[in-house]
C-alpha cells in the first residue's frame, strides 16, 4: 500500500510540476527500453510487472494484444493518460516499445 501511495504521489508531482509536459523538449528515445523507461516504467514497473492495482502488469498477455491495445488508445479509445502517451508515439517507436516489452518475462500465477 505504501508503494501505491509512493506511486501516485509521484504522478501528482509530475502533473503538478509540468514535467511531463516538458518531455516534449527533450530529445525522443529512439530504442525500446528507452521508450518504456520514458512513457512506461513510472506505471507499469521496471519489468513490466505493473503496481496493482492501479497499474496493470505488461507481463500477462502476449505483444500482439498490447499492440491491439496501442492502436485502440491512438484512436482516442480507452483511458486519457493512455490515449495522450500512444498518440505522442510513432508507429516505429511504438514497434520499438513493444518489442521491448515482449522480452519481459512472463507473469507467475
């Protein structure tokens, strides 16, 4: 509970504070694992793992539903946070991320 409390603190910190709207003035990651690290990690974990139960894991479902989920988010369906971070991406460096969180390993029931 403590990391939950932790989490969403940093995100109203970061949304307080503008940072996130001034990662458009940095240079854009151009691998995978840096894309996840830059629009993924603070939500859904390091490896994927996610901060339930909030924050869903991205270890549970194979790369071609996540796909299916970027593309539903980038046509403005599903939850703002997501919808503005997928239509902020490229098609290459959504490619990118995904290939890079399908090297996560999988969940353990």
């Amino acid at each position: 509970m403590r990391r939950f409390i932790r989490v969403v603190s940093v995100v109203a910190l970061l949304t307080a504070s503008g940072a996130w709207a001034d990662a458009s003035v940095q240079p854009a990651p151009s691998t995978g694992k840096e894309l996840y690290k830059a629009h993924c990690a603070l939500c859904h974990g390091g490896k994927g793992q996610g901060v339930p139960p909030m924050f869903p894991g991205l270890n549970s479902k194979s790369v071609e539903v996540y796909a299916a989920m970027m593309q539903n988010y980038r046509a403005g369906h599903g939850h703002k946070v997501m919808v503005d971070m997928a239509k902020s991406l490229t098609e290459t460096q959504i490619q990118e991320l995904l290939a890079y969180i399908a090297t996560f390993p999988p969940k353990q029931p």
